[in-house]
C-alpha cells in the first residue's frame, strides 16, 4: 500500500490543498516537507504528537523531513484556539524552550542518511529581520481582506486581536517560502487548525516564486475521544514527554488504560504497526476484551518510541509489581515513578518504629484500635509481605535502599513511607 493509501486508511489526512497534485507528485518523486512547532513549553506533550509521527510516515517512504521549531513564532503567539492575547516570553525562555523541544525530537526522527531530518529554527532567518524589510516583501502580498477571512483572526475581532498576533500568520508563510527557496520544501504538515497558516504559506509562494505554485499543505484531524472527554488530559494535567514532568511508567499507563472504543484508532493514529497487526489487535478487542491486548501493545510501542527500550521494561516491571503486590524488588528510582501519587508519609531515618503507631502515624488506620485489628486479620502488607504480628517494628531491613517502605492495607491501597 503506498503512503497516501496508508495514511487514508488510518484516518491521518484532514485535509489537502490539491489533492491529485499531491498524488501525482509523491508517485514520481521524493520530496522535502515539514511541520512546525512554537516552544511555548519547555516539553512537547502528547496532543503534538501526531503530526511529527504523520512527518516520520513521509520519512520512512523516503522523503526527507524539515523539523521547524519556532523561535521566532514563539515570540509571537499564534492567536489560533485562543480567546485572549498570549503572554509573550522572554527571548531566554524561548530559547530553552527549543532546545528542549528539539531534544524530544530527535527521538523520533532519522538524521542520519540520504533522507536524514534537517532540525531548523525560524529564529535564524527571521529573527534578525528589519520591519521594512518584513512590509515591504512579504506584508505586500497579503491583503487584509484576506488576513480578515481566516477563522483565527475573525474569531477574535469582536473580543480584539493586537497587530503582533494579526500578523502571526504572516510569519508563518515566510517560514514555508524561506524552507520552499533554500530547501526545496514542497509540502506543510499541520493540524486542522494549521489550515488558514499553511494556506498563507501557499499565498506567498504563489505571488513570490517565479516559476509559480509548486507546494501543497495537508492537515490532521484533531485527536478525540470516543466519550467526547479531551484527549492526553488526566488528572494530574497534560501527559508530556519529558520523563520529568510524566514518568515513563505514568506515560505507559496512560496509554494502557485506554478505552476499548479508542485503542484501534490510537494504534492507527499513533504506531508504525502493520495494517496486519492492527487488524488482528482489532479482533482481540473485540473477541476477548478482557485481555487488553489492544492496549498493552500501544503502551508498549508508545513508550518504546519515545522513552526507550530501557524505560519500557522498567514500565512494565512496576506495572506487573503493584498488580501482583511484589513491590519488594523494585528499586528506587521505580519506586518514585510508581508511587508518586499515592499517599506518603516521612517517617523519622534515624528510630525504629512499631508498626501499629506507623500505621496511625501514617493515616493508614484511624486509629490503634483499627490497627491492631487491620494487623491481626491480615489486611497489611510491607513491601509486598503480609504482617500479623500486632508487636512488629519496622528496621533497616525494611527500607528499600534506605529511602522506602510501602504499605499496602488490603488489596489495592498503597502507602508510601519516606526516610
């Protein structure tokens, strides 16, 4: 199946500014494309995802991806899906920020080879612009009428719009002309609100190369959930890509608890799985949901892609250890990224405790009485060991590198002391 079919057939293109021309292109020659990205974080999160994997689909058809992250733009702020002004950063900011970015990056794309990934920020050619410069050869081009007419601004003309976010999508256009003049880049990939952006791109390139259009722009649908909930929200917040901010195990998770009307599409969207091996994870999903069979192999491929091989396994052991209770042989560092958000307890490094004035210490049990009972029927576990004696204290021993004991009171509530 060739690349456009393969990208139809998993929902990927939203929309395409010429369609057989794209067609007709990509079936004779190998092209330069890329997408861009504005460091408002100092981390990708997973809702940017999609159009950098769609990217890494041309590149591994052959075609070579232009990696832009914008240092310039950043500056800016792009008024699309906003109701309000954007609050600038500072040039410091911006700059750590694309360092960041471009780090995640590199994770996800080839840069070595005939078809290696070329990283560019906008900030080199565009920072260092005159205002004159900027009206006169490419504020020229693009009536008002036009700029009024794209839904990102007119969305924002009754609640109002400075002149530095009107002319964001000017800014943008140059990107593409400037990649279309020194690199030979034929194509943008954005997502569906990208659309009114790359089209002033495609503008520019028209009015302003002699030899006339010879680019194309694709969007991508936005990522849903099947209950209409956003996708790559929890609790806790946005699922990002610095291990930091969301552990590998907590980014394992949210791709394993993924629901049974959502997984199939996730594994087209999102993983280089065969059309073979999806089709059949599609069966399981419906013939024996219960094994989640679906879900383990996108968590799996997910957090293999962007974490690692390493960080996969030590995802799965911590998943496998607080499923099954053996919480005493995961280290540490596991031990932080499993039991993060559970409730913690600091317990004095230097005294032994007995275990039932823990427990109350801890609000593990209301009270002594609860203890000695929750103790005596077998209801508390320390890292991973039942304890009925009412007399036990806790030693050295039961500190998992010095720093840790977990309790667990009955089969799913998880206490963590720190020392």
């Amino acid at each position: 199946m060739d690349l456009l079919k393969d990208l139809k057939w998993r929902g990927i293109i939203y929309q395409q500014t010429d369609e057989e021309g794209i067609k007709d292109t990509l079936s004779t020659e190998k092209i330069s494309l890329y997408c861009g990205m504005d460091p408002t974080a100092d981390s990708m999160h997973i809702g940017h995802l999609l159009p950098y994997l769609t990217l890494r689909r041309f590149q591994n058809a052959g075609h070579r991806p232009i990696v832009l992250v914008g240092g310039a733009t950043g500056l800016i702020g792009d008024p699309s899906g906003k109701s309000e002004e954007r609050k600038l950063q500072t040039i410091e900011d911006v700059q750590r920020n694309v360092q960041g970015l471009q780090k995640q990056l590199r994770q996800i794309f080839e840069f070595e080879g005939e078809n290696g990934a070329l990283m560019v920020n906008n900030y080199d050619w565009a920072g260092s612009m005159d205002i004159v410069t900027f009206l006169r050869d490419y504020g020229k081009h693009v009536g008002i009428n036009y700029m009024l007419a794209k839904d990102t601004i007119a969305s924002r003309l009754e609640t109002g719009i400075s002149f530095t976010e009107f002319t964001y999508t000017i800014l943008q256009g140059m990107d593409f002309v400037h990649l279309y003049d020194k690199h030979n880049c034929r194509m943008q990939i954005g997502g569906s609100d990208q659309w009114g952006n790359i089209t002033t791109g495609l503008e520019l390139i028209r009015k302003m190369m002699p030899e006339g259009p010879k680019a194309f722009g694709v969007t991508i649908p936005l990522v849903t959930k099947a209950d209409g909930t956003k996708f790559g929200k929890t609790e806790s917040g946005a699922v990002w890509l610095d291990p930091e901010k969301t552990s590998p195990y907590e980014f394992y998770q949210f791709w394993i608890n993924t629901a049974d009307a959502d997984v199939v599409k996730y594994l087209k969207f999102f993983t280089f799985l065969s059309h073979e091996e999806i089709e059949e994870l599609e069966r399981a999903v419906q013939e024996e949901p219960h094994l989640r069979k679906a879900q383990k192999a996108l968590a799996e491929e997910m957090t293999r892609l962007i974490h690692g091989e390493e960080s996969l396994e030590q995802a799965i052991k911590i998943s496998q250890a607080l499923f099954n209770g053996d919480v005493k042989n995961l280290t540490a560092s596991e031990i932080k990224q499993g039991f993060k958000d559970v409730p913690s307890f600091d317990a004095p490094a230097d005294e032994e405790a007995g275990l039932i004035d823990l427990l109350v210490a801890a609000k593990i049990s209301p009270s002594k009485r609860q203890a000695r009972e929750d103790v005596g029927n077998g209801a508390i576990s320390v890292n991973g060991e039942r304890v009925t004696d009412t007399n036990y204290a806790l030693s050295a021993a039961d500190r998992i590198e010095g720093q840790f004991t977990i309790i667990r009171r009955g089969k799913k509530k998880y206490y963590l002391i720190k020392y």
